[in-house]
C-alpha cells in the first residue's frame, strides 16, 4: 500500500513540475497557486518576477456557518467540501481587487480540474478575477 501511495504523490509532483514550466506569474498578472490537503484547501497570489507571495487566503478564514449545500450551476447539489472551495475563491477575489489585481494565471497545482479545484476556480470568476 505505501508504494501505492508513493507512486500517487510522485506522479502529482510530476504533473505540478510540468505545470509550474509553463505557468508563470508576473506584477500585471499574477499566479493563483492552489493546495488541498485532505482537510483545508488554500490558495495564494504569487508575483513570480520577484519571488513574493502577495497574500494567502485557507478555508480557515472563511465563515463556515454560511456553507450549506448549495444547488450548483449544472442542477445538481454541490459538496460541503466545494461550497468552502467557492467562497475561498470569492474571498481570494475580494482581496486582489482591493491590490487592483483583475487578471490571473492560474495554477491548479498538478490537481485535476475538477471538484475543489475547479469550485476554487468559479468561485473566483464569480468575486471579478479574469484567468
């Protein structure tokens, strides 16, 4: 089993090193660099140029109470688990347009486009930022 697991995490770090060789944040148009551990998800804003993270944003900030499963655009119900990804993504938003930050890269991190990911994504969409 922990070689299975060991395979799983050296293929993420592949994906993510092939990822990072492409995507690339600057002071005009900064990276959203996304992780999730099994618990939280965080997101930060990277100028890349100068090697600073601008600022962070984790789920620990966001007001849980709020997060009840929500309808999703597609009709179905959404996750607990993707309605904090979304309000994480809304609240990233919120804080780069208050630096007049409106575009982005974004970087998913070797994750899958899907789920957590992409709710974090539609979240931030929504709060005004343009990928």
């Amino acid at each position: 089993m922990k070689d299975r697991n060991k395979q799983k995490i050296e293929k993420k770090q592949r994906r993510h090193k092939r990822i990072r060789a492409k995507v690339f944040g600057s002071a005009e148009k900064p990276r959203l660099c996304v992780f999730k551990s099994s618990k939280h998800i965080y997101a930060q804003i990277i100028d890349d140029e100068k090697n600073r993270t601008l600022f962070s944003v984790s789920d620990l900030e966001v007001n849980k109470s709020k997060t009840k499963s929500k309808a999703g655009d597609s009709g179905g119900v959404m996750s607990k688990k993707n309605v904090i990804a979304f309000e994480v993504g809304k609240l990233v938003a919120k804080k780069a347009v208050e630096k007049k930050i409106e575009k982005i890269v974004f970087d998913r991190g070797g994750y899958a486009y899907h789920g957590n990911i992409k709710s974090l994504a539609d979240g931030a969409r929504e709060g005004g930022l343009k990928f």
